[in-house]
C-alpha cells in the first residue's frame, strides 16, 4: 500500500509510518509548491502525531543530469528543510477532545505555530501549515497486487476493490512561495523526500519516502533475487539518506531491483525493457533516486506523477509539473511503466479514484470518516 507498513519499525509504530507523499504547485497562488505527508495508516478518530519525532519535508534543488535517454538527475548540495514537531496532548477542548498543538520550523528560521485539525492551519511569512486528521486519499486494490506478484500473472480485474475505502490517516500539510522562502536563485526543478526522525539532538531516521510503492512492490521479496532471500531490505533502506545511498547496501537493493524489474516485465509474457549483459535494468539507477521531481514553472496536471522521469526516457522534454498530485492514480502508472514500459495497454488495478477526491483547495485532502471500518490485515508482500 503506497508506503503504508513498509517495514516492522512502522509496524510497530503506527505514528512515525509514512504512508504517502505528495508534491505538486499550488492551483491558487501561482510560484508557490504545495508538500504532503501522510502518516499514521488506518488512524482512527483521536490519533495523536508522535511527540518523540520529527516530521521533515526535505527539498533540493535538481537539474537534468544530461540531454540523453535514460539521464538522472543532478540534485543540489543546498537543502531546504521544513521540520515539523508536535507537543503531547494538552486539556480536552469543549468538545472533549484532545488538543494538540505543532510547530513547523520553516528553512529560514520561521517556527510556524498551529493546532491539529484546526482546518485554518497556521500562517507564517510566504507559508501555510496544516496538520490533522483527513481521509486518505490513496486507492488501490492491494489485494490483486499482492496477488498478481504471488501468482506471477496480471491479477487485476475491471472493477477492483479499494483496499483504503473510508480509511483516514494523520496528515501535514506546508504551501510555500518558492521564490519568496528559498529564494529567487533556487530554480523551478525540485527533488522531494519526506522523512520521520527521532526528535533530539541526535537524530535517528525511521522512516523515508520519495516515490510510492518502491519498498512495499519494487523492494518486495518475490523469489526472484537469488542474491538476498532472508533481510526485509525495507527497514535498511527506511535508514537510508534519501540523497545519498550509503555503500553497505547499495549491491543489495540493486540486486533485488534488477531481480523484481525484470519479473514486472515477463508479467504480460513478453519484454519490453533490454537488461544490460550483467542483468542491470534501464531502471535500476532512476529509481534508486528514490525522490520526487516537481517542477513548479509547468502546468499543474493530475496526471503527472513520473512524467519528467518518464520524458527523460524518452528523450523529451517533460510538459507537466511531474510531482504527485492527490488524485494521481500512481498504481496504474507504475505498474504500465514496469510490465510493458508504456508500450501497450495501461496496466490498471480496477480502482481510479479514492473514497472521495481531494479538493483544490487548502488543505486539499478530504474531511475524515469519523466512523471508519475496523482495520482489515491485507499482506502488503508475496509469498515465494
């Protein structure tokens, strides 16, 4: 599920587990980027952000790399960091509900201050915050997924089932003016991650995030990656920088990548990607940069996840803003993009739109379902 219980840390802790990010220009304040992460999967009324973490967004600027097929990005030294912490629960409010109130310390120094489901948010100089509890706008059927990689063949049926059906999570949500906060050198093209850290002055990673879906389906373990059948890379690789891979793993997640890629591929009997002589795939490299691009100079559309990534493959220009918008259905695209490399059919799991859309307005993601369904266990991984 997107990034939903990617590893038993966040199993465990439902508080510090990234679910989902999101990063595309704001519809209404033209030059201004619009980040989101969700946490807390399946959270029910009363869900407190963790007090002993921090809730980073982490931006770079990004360049491509070179004018050719298959280039990466070229991401900055500089990095800009909006940090967001959150105070234990204060005194029931008249309602009888726990308050709790955040700070979101922006990259100029800026402590943004605001109250959890407070739909106003808080308001600083060229910024917006918003934290709470709203519906989660994922969608995807991640029972024929599993299902498909279990059985090795295409699982997916017309009408699938939306595993995330009226389910909410803990969401924050920060709306910036790029040239007004980061300044009017920094450039259009942005690289994203998202990351829980423990709070202190020595801070532990628990979780990342870049693109959906690279730990729970392209990480996965699948029987195919002869090299590595016993670790759950998830929790390693939840360590990682999302920047700068460290050396200890990195033939590991190359190998279970290059092992899962070339398995997407054979799903639909026949193969649309050329491996390298030494079984490395087109892929591998790009999606080790496991970040969001977003380019806030070009159109908004709801449509775009992967789109520069997917230009630079083809050697084009990209025409959208890339990113991830809320209603972007990323499990169709990333299952064309790896089963038949967008030379045939779209690869759809059945489910097209969440329980109900996100708007475009501030703060974007649907109100809660104060009454959701009692969680259903749904394996997020195969068994070989």
């Amino acid at each position: 599920m997107s990034d939903h219980l990617s590893g038993t840390r966040a199993e465990v802790d439902p508080a510090i587990d990234l679910a989902d990010l999101y990063a595309f220009p704001s519809l209404s304040r033209t030059g201004w980027l619009v980040l989101i992460m969700d946490v807390f999967p399946n959270a029910r009324p009363g869900a407190l952000f963790s007090d002993a973490a921090s809730y980073r967004f982490r931006v770079r600027p990004a360049a491509i790399a070179a004018d050719q097929p298959g280039a990466l990005f070229e991401v900055g030294a500089d990095e800009y960091a909006f940090t967001c912490t959150f105070a234990g629960p204060a005194e029931p409010d008249a309602d009888r509900e726990m308050v709790q109130r955040g700070t979101c310390v922006l990259p100029d120094g800026e402590a943004v201050a605001f109250q959890v489901n407070d739909e106003q948010g808080g308001e600083g100089q060229g910024a917006r915050v918003y934290a709470g509890l709203r519906l989660d706008p994922f969608f995807m059927d991640v029972g024929k997924e599993v299902e498909t990689r279990a059985e090795r063949r295409l699982a997916f049926v017309r009408q699938g089932t939306n595993t995330l059906e009226d389910v909410d999570v803990l969401t924050i949500v920060v709306e910036f003016d790029v040239a007004g906060l980061l300044g009017p050198t920094s450039g259009t093209l942005f690289a994203v991650a998202a990351e829980t850290v423990t709070a202190g002055p020595y801070p532990i990673r628990l979780e990342r995030l870049g693109r959906p879906e690279v730990k729970n389906v392209l990480m996965s373990e699948n029987g195919v990656d002869t090299a590595n059948k016993v670790v759950d890379l998830r929790d390693l690789y939840n360590e990682e920088d999302p920047f700068r891979l460290g050396p200890h793993y990195l033939g590991a997640y190359r190998s279970r990548l290059n092992a899962n890629l070339a398995f997407f591929d054979g799903l639909d009997g026949k193969l649309d990607w050329r491996t390298e002589p030494d079984g490395t795939h087109p892929l591998t490299d790009l999606l080790l940069a496991d970040f969001l691009v977003v380019d806030v100079a070009k159109p908004y559309a709801e449509d775009s996840y992967f789109e520069i990534e997917r230009a630079l493959l083809e050697g084009r220009s990209h025409a959208t803003c890339g990113g991830r918008s809320l209603n972007d259905d990323v499990i169709d695209t990333l299952y064309t993009l790896i089963v038949n490399a967008f030379h045939g059919p779209r690869v759809g799991d059945g489910v097209d739109r969440a329980t109900v859309p996100a708007s475009r307005e501030f703060p974007y993601l649907a109100p809660p379902n104060l009454n959701p369904p009692t969680p259903v266990s749904v394996p997020t991984a195969a068994t070989s």
